[in-house]
C-alpha cells in the first residue's frame, strides 16, 4: 500500500469510531424507537 492509502485507512478509522462513539452517546428525543447497537459499541459509551 502506498503512503496515501495508509492514511486514508488510517483516518477512515479514526472516523468510524468517532460515529459509533457519538452514535451510542446519543439519545433520540422525536421517536421512542432507538435501534439496536452492536455489542461491540456499548464499550465506548460513557
């Protein structure tokens, strides 16, 4: 892989864990339904 696609990877991830993280920190107030989280994300609930 070249050094710009490591990067990219790298920031894909960093990404994905910031959503899950405000994702499972967030509560809907419109609709009573909050889907499932994966058990995996419970981990970075605070």
């Amino acid at each position: 892989m070249s050094k710009a696609s490591s990067k990219l990877v790298k920031t894909l991830a960093v990404m994905a864990v910031s959503v899950t993280t405000a994702n499972v920190n967030s509560v809907c107030w419109l609709w009573g339904y909050q889907p499932k989280m994966p058990e995996g994300a419970t981990k970075l609930k605070k």
